[in-house]
C-alpha cells in the first residue's frame, strides 16, 4: 500500500508540473524563477537526506516535487517568461541550501540537511506565495491543487514514523495547503489588477 502510494502521489505532483509547464507555454502562467529554481534543487537535497535516513519508498514523492519544478523552470526559458529577480529571501534560501549540503557532509546527519531544506524550501516559496495573493491570474490553480493532492498521498505513503520520514512530507502538505488557500480564496480586483501591473 505505502508503495502505490508513494507512486500515485509521485506520479500526480509530476502531472500537476506538468500541467503547469503548458499553462506558461500558453502565456497563461508567468513563474517566479528564483522560487522555482530553488524548489527544484532544495526537494532534491532533502530527498538524498531521506534516503541517507533509511526512510524508503516515500522518498519518491521527495524526488518528483523537485523535478517537477525543473521542467517548469526550462518551460519558463523557452516560452522567455517569468521574472528572475534576486532579492534578500532568495539569497537567504540558497545559503539553508548550501548550509545543508555543507552541514551534511560535515557531520553525516540527515537530520541537520532536513532541517535546513524546510528552511530554505519554505524561504523559496515567499515570494510566490507573496504573488500568488497579489496577483492570481498570473498562476496555475489547478496545478496547486493537483500538487496538493499528490503530497497527501505523499504522507500517507511514508512507512516509518520517524522525524526524517514525516517532517520534509508534512512541510510539502502545509505549503501545498497555503497556495491552494490564497489561489482560491476570493479578493478584489483591485488588489490583483495593481499587482499585475507593476510585475
């Protein structure tokens, strides 16, 4: 059972990618680079901590949430749109990255790079959540909402109740969770028309 779930939540994250990469193929989606770029390489590292950790097969999920974001960061190049703008929250998820890299070899606790991957993964995701309550028309709803469904099946699927199965799963859920909220939830138009203006 933790295997077909893992498998399923996997393959729905990549769908929900997926349906995002052809949002910004079709103009429809313009995506925060920087936080894309970052959800690419930081799942990775905390998916190399789960299995340092011996967590197992619910590590999949780990590893499909950072391709995923992958192939929306070469969509966005090859359609030639989303912004690319450093700012200090970016410069301060790259450093957990690294921090978590370096940290990990240092002293051979997966742990410490879990902790740090929450840190940086959730760092990285500001400025889109920032967008996305600003400005909703330039994200893919529905490719949230499919996210989010794959990362619960993600949870279900971890077999160890352990800090290292649950915590980076459990982050994936409550992230997932915030961005379908904002992406649903009603707000003026107003608000959205400025932001988009000024993107």
């Amino acid at each position: 059972m933790h295997t077909a779930l893992a498998i399923i939540g996997a393959v729905v994250n990549f769908v929900a990618c997926l349906s995002y990469v052809r949002a910004i193929l079709k103009g429809e989606a313009t995506p925060n680079r920087v936080t894309w770029s970052l959800w690419a390489l930081v799942p990775l590292i905390a998916a190399a901590a789960q299995l340092r950790a011996g967590v197992g097969i619910s590590t999949l999920v780990v590893l499909s949430v950072g391709a995923g974001p992958a192939c929306v960061v070469l969509a966005s190049f090859a359609r030639g749109t989303g912004s690319w703008r450093l700012g200090p929250f970016d410069y301060l998820c790259g450093a957990c990255a690294l921090a978590a890299l370096a940290l990990w070899a240092a002293t051979g606790d997966p742990v410490t790079a879990i902790v740090l991957s929450i840190l940086g993964d959730a760092t990285a995701a500001l400025p889109t959540l920032r967008k996305a309550w600003l400005a909703p028309a330039t994200e893919n709803r529905s490719a949230y909402l499919i996210s989010f469904v794959g990362m619960i099946l993600g949870i279900f699927s971890v077999q160890q109740a352990t800090f290292a199965g649950y915590a980076f799963n459990a982050y994936l859920v409550a992230v997932s969770a915030a961005l379908v909220l904002i992406l649903y939830l009603p707000r003026r138009r107003g608000v959205s028309a400025r932001a988009q203006h000024s993107e």
